[in-house]
C-alpha cells in the first residue's frame, strides 16, 4: 500500500487551526484513527453537555473541546519542531529529503506558540475565577 508524502507545515496547519475536529490526525493516518475520531468527537459532545447543562459555565460545558483544541496545538508545536529527517523517517519512509522547512512553518509555531499561551492562561485564570470566587468576575 503506497501512500503519498506528508507534508510537515500542512500537518503543523491543520493542527493548529482544524485540530480540534481531528484534521491532522485524518491527514496523517487516515479516516480510521481512533484518536482523530477521538478529538472530532469532542465537539458534540461538548454542545450536548452545553444543551443539558444549559447556564453553566462555558469553562465546563466545552471542557472538552478545550481540551482538544489545546491538545491539537501541542501536537502542532511538536509536528513543526520535529526534525526533518525524523518526520520523514516517520511519515515519508519512501521519500527521503521530502521535507524542506521555510519561513511559513516558523512564523506558524511562533503564532501558535502566542494563541496556545493566551488560551491556556484563560484557561487557568477563569478556573480559579470559578474555584475561588464562583465566578464574580464573569
């Protein structure tokens, strides 16, 4: 079974910006994987747990879209930090020197780096608005 290259910045991309619904991993292993079924789940069941739970916060209620859409980032960070004779050596055993890093993958992982930062410190920072204050300041 031949399958064709994997390209390092389009997995770095649909990581970061579609990795929620399991984008990179469907491009990487294909509409089999269970981990790329795993985060494509997380957005129904998000909006079932908001529809049940109507008024709570949304910190709970798309806790687990969260969760993904921080996961996904991770998983592009480290596709786009991974060296490119190693991602070839994973991803493209046929087609040795495919990869060729430029200036795009750089200025993603620094965009990434920036949105993943500011999202985790929403994060925290509304968590312990809801633990220490039950929510006050919003």
């Amino acid at each position: 079974m031949t399958t064709s290259p994997k390209n390092k910045t389009l997995a770095s991309l649909l990581a970061i910006t579609l990795g929620s619904l399991g984008a990179h991993r469907f491009y990487l292993h294909g509409w089999r994987d269970k981990l790329g079924w795993l985060h494509f789940s997380s957005l129904p069941v998000s909006a079932l747990i908001a529809s049940i739970f109507f008024g709570w916060p949304g910190l709970f209620s798309y806790g687990l879209l969260i969760l993904s859409f921080l996961i996904a980032l991770l998983c592009g960070l480290v596709f786009g930090l991974t060296a490119d004779e190693k991602w070839d050596a994973q991803y493209n055993p046929g087609a040795p020197g495919y990869s060729d890093s430029g200036w795009l993958l750089a200025l993603l992982l620094v965009l990434a780096t920036g949105v993943g930062a500011i999202a985790l410190i929403g994060v925290l920072a509304r968590s312990f608005d809801l633990l220490y204050t039950g929510g006050a300041y919003g």
